[in-house]
C-alpha cells in the first residue's frame, strides 16, 4: 500500500473515529459531571402528570393528592402545585396552599427563558380541563437542582438549518483541508526524495542529482543528508577507480621492471655457461650485473610485500631502546660500497655521542634505505649523498640529501601518496610506494615527515621522531 493511501485512510478513519468519539464523551461526561433536570425533561414530565390525572375516572380530593404525591416521591425536589382556574390551590405538595392571581402567575413566568440562567427557582406552567372545568399544574424546582449546562436550538425551517449547518461543515473542513494540504506536501517531497535516490549513480561522469529543501524539519534534515552522501559516495568512488587504475599501472610496471633485469640476467648468464667472454675481468662485471639485477628484484618483491602489508593495516611496530647513531653507521658503510666507482660524494653527519631511541630499529632501516635509494636513484645527476643526523632534547632528526635534479613544485603535494611517481611514465624504477612506506612508518612512530626541494640544487628529506 502506498503511503498517500495510507494517508487518506489514517485521515478518513480518524476523523470518523473523532466525531464518534466527541458523542460519546460528551453524552458520558454530561450525565457524569453534569447532573441535574433540563427544561426539555420538565415539561415532558408536568405533561404526564396532567395527562395521569385527566385520564383518571374519578376526579377528587383523594385521587389528586395520590397523583402529586407520587409525583413528589419520585421527584423530591420538585414542588407540585394544582390550581383551579381562579388560582386558588387546590392541593400543595409542600402543604403551603398559596392562592395566587394572575398577575402573581405573570410574574413567576416573566423573562423567560433567560430566567433559567439565573439562581431563581424555575416554574412550569401547564394547563388542564377535567369534566369541563379549567385547571392549571405548577411545577417548581430549585435552581440547584437543574443541569449546570445547557445546549440547544429551535428550527423553525430547514432553511434556518442552513445557517447553523454550514458554519460547522465549514469549521470542521478547515482543519480537514489544512491535514490535506499538509500530507499533500509531505508525500511529494518523499517522492522527489525516492525519485533522487533511484537516480543516484556514482559514475563520476554521470549527472549529480542534488535535492533542494530549505525546510528543518526531519524530511528537510533528511535531504541534507542525502546530498552530502551522494556527494561522498561519488567522491569515494572516484577514489576507489583512481586507486584501481594505479593497480593496473603498478602490474604493468612491475611486469615491465621484472622483465627487463631478468633478460640481461639470462644473457650475462649464458655469456657465462658459454665461456664466451675476453678474461676475468669481463667475467666478474657481467657477474656483478646479475647480483645488481638479482637485488633489484628482490627490492620488487620486498615492496609488493609493503603494498600487500599496507593493504591488510598490518604495519605494527615493536619498541626498544636502539643506538640509532650505530643503527645509521651500518647502513652508511653499506652504501660505502654500493657506491664505490660511481664518482658520488657520500657525506655523513652525526654528533659524537650516540644517540639512545626508542624505536622499531628494522622499520627505521627501511625508511632510511628507501630514502637513500630514491636519492641514488633520481638524484645521482648531482653527485652527492648526505646523511645528517642530529638531536635535541625533545626529536632527533634523520635528514637525507642530494643535489640532483630535484622534485618540481607541482608534485610536492603528492609525493607521498601511494604509487604516485613524478615522471608519470617508465622512467627510472621501481613502483612508487616507497615514500608512502616511508611516510607510514614515520606516522607509526608518532614522528612526522618533512620534504622540501629545489629542482638542480638540493632536495632534502626529514623525519622528525620524538624522544619521549
């Protein structure tokens, strides 16, 4: 069932139910609150009691007292009076007798009906005849014993009714209305929000669907954040499509950086198994080629392990104390000879005392080794290495440098991020992911890593660890 049908029928059956509901309890609260005789029960009752006496076969003293009497024990606060035509009392029910004139009748009638609303006591004058005479029933009543509340009107004609009627349809139709109009609203909003949702496509390039609703009630509130997650779930995708489009360049990449040292590792290899070179000399440089391509490819497959570690969250770091002076001297003196006859100046800097961390020595090794190797990589064209380390009493600082030709401005934004590299294309190796590792284990160890550039004149990267 649709909820414009569920609406309509809520409407419909509630109003139904109000209007029964509005008779009842105004019938059980008047009888319950409000009690009492009314004019529409007396009269009535002075009737039957001049009717009991007229049909009567025999007509006398006895018979008239019997009648009002009863009358009187059924109804102990009303007053029964029966007079004869010139008013003199014929039989009192109070036993006072009072002869009355007319002009004494005239006054206790007078001003009626508004006398009912005042505290006198409320007489009814009703005629009667009996064997040819005239006579009269007086029925008095305290005004403490009628109803506290009365309503009710008199129609003449039905076009009289008219004027009564249609004020009321009018007053009951207001709210009516209002309800229609309220839901009429209500429901076209909640369809322009199904609408918006059936519509919602998180391709990027297709059209964006954005509701307007300056209302603040919930349906309002409910639009608001309808947009705002349309919006996240377009840019979130976007995101997830980027990041599968670096995946497919990082596996043509990686096919590419594997083929290639492993075709000059076959031929040097065959060179070898084949005799096929000058003197020893030329056979140590073609071994030394396979152990440097041998090393590449182990470097490879040690970052797809990082990426798949990054993938899972599973970068959990081990704290010690460490000399990270010694720490940086055994990575020093490897690069000493990795760079032996490459003509590179290698520059050390560190205080004479060592210096006590504690850290996750592995992890810190990696991230030094991947900043050096990125400085080799792209930064041989100066000719120069440095590594600075330094303290205080607060970090201790691990500073990498070259002079090569440098990273351009535009990209020092993203130099971080995972697969970005600067050349966009196949030049120099490896798969991008070193600076994010770098950045990860930097960020694992509550430090921060800081980069800054000049393209021909020095590049320099560092990584900032707190001592406490």
């Amino acid at each position: 069932m649709k909820l414009r049908t569920k609406l309509w029928l809520l409407l419909v059956v509630s109003t139904a139910m109000s209007m029964v509901l509005f008779g009842y309890s105004s019938v059980w609260i008047g009888k319950a609150a409000n009690k009492g005789y009314t004019l529409f029960q007396l009269n009535p009752l002075a009737q039957s009691i001049v009717d009991s006496i007229e049909e009567q076969p025999e007509f006398g003293e006895d018979a008239l007292k019997r009648t009002l009497d009863n009358a009187h024990v059924e109804h102990p606060a009303i007053r029964w009076l029966w007079l004869n035509d010139q008013g003199q009392s014929l039989y009192d029910t109070s036993g006072l007798n009072p002869n009355l004139s007319f002009k004494d009748l005239a006054m206790l009638m007078q001003q009626m009906p508004q006398r009912f609303l005042t505290d006198d006591d409320v007489h009814i004058l009703t005629p009667a005849a009996r064997d040819g005479q005239s006579y009269f029933l007086l029925l008095s009543i305290p005004a403490s014993e009628m109803k506290q509340g009365e309503v009710y009107f008199m129609v003449r004609t039905y076009k009289s009714l008219l004027t009564l009627v249609v004020p009321i349809i009018l007053s009951f139709s207001l709210p009516f209305l209002l309800a229609i109009w309220l839901f009429s609203s209500i429901n076209k909003r909640i369809r322009k929000l199904n609408h918006a949702l059936n519509q919602l496509n998180i391709q990027s390039d297709s059209p964006h669907v954005e509701l307007v609703d300056r209302s603040k009630d919930e349906l309002g509130q409910l639009t608001q954040h309808y947009n705002s997650m349309a919006l996240r779930i377009r840019s979130q995708f976007a995101e997830i499509q980027q990041f599968e489009n670096k995946r497919k360049l990082l596996l043509s990449n990686l096919s590419h950086d594997l083929r290639t040292p492993l075709t000059t590792m076959l031929g040097c290899a065959e060179m070898i198994r084949t005799g096929n070179y000058k003197d020893q000399q030329e056979l140590q440089g073609r071994a030394k080629i396979i152990l440097q391509r041998c090393r590449y490819m182990d470097k490879l497959l040690d970052q797809m392990l990082d990426i798949s570690r990054q993938d899972s969250d599973d970068l959990t770091i081990r704290l010690a104390d460490h000399n990270l002076s010694e720490v940086v001297r055994k990575i020093a003196v490897e690069y000493i000879m990795i760079l032996d006859g490459d003509q590179i100046q290698f520059d050390v800097e560190m205080p004479d005392e060592d210096i006590q961390i504690a850290v996750d020595a592995p992890l810190i090794e990696r991230a030094l080794r991947n900043l050096l190797d990125n400085a080799v990589r792209y930064g041989n064209e100066g000719r120069y290495l440095g590594i600075q380390l330094t303290a205080d009493e607060q970090a201790v600082n691990l500073i990498v440098k070259d002079k090569g030709k440098g990273i351009p401005p535009e990209h020092h934004a993203r130099i971080f991020e995972r697969f970005y590299r600067v050349d966009g294309g196949r030049k120099g190796e490896g798969l991008g992911i070193g600076l994010a590792i770098v950045k990860d284990i930097v960020e694992a160890h509550q430090g921060r890593i800081e980069m800054s550039s000049i393209p021909g004149v020095e590049t320099t990267f560092r990584i900032t660890l707190p001592r406490t």
